[in-house]
C-alpha cells in the first residue's frame, strides 16, 4: 500500500514538472512576437539615434520608459 502511494507521489511529482516546463513554453511562445518587436523597435530607435547624432541632432525616445516617468511628476 505504501509503495503504491509512493509510486503515485513520484508520477504526480513528476507530471507537475512537465506542466510547468509546458506552461513556461506556451508563455515564451505567446509573447515571442512581443519580444521581438520591442527588440525590433529597440534597434531602429538606436539607429535613429545614431543617425540624429551624425546630424548634430539630439535624439530622446517619445516612448514613456521607467525612467522619464519621475520626471514627468
């Protein structure tokens, strides 16, 4: 009885891990499109900016980051 019990433990043990690694999959699957668009977005920013310091310009994100948002209190 106990052995079974035991048995039961490990295959419910065992069968949580593997929703979990499925779990992490489906969320790095249903926001990889997310991801690489703000990669996307990070990239053509820096080649603005680069292109805006090579004119003599200076360049800030319209984007509200983390950063700007203390300032704007």
């Amino acid at each position: 009885m106990t052995e079974e019990i035991d048995t039961l433990l490990e295959e419910i043990e065992s069968t949580e891990k593997h929703l979990a690694e499925l779990r992490k999959e489906y969320r790095e699957r249903k926001t990889a499109g997310l991801r690489a668009a703000l990669q996307a977005r990070a990239e053509a920013e820096e080649l603005l900016r680069q292109e805006m310091k090579e004119l003599g310009y200076g360049y800030r994100s319209p984007y509200i980051t983390y950063r700007s948002v203390g300032s704007l209190a």
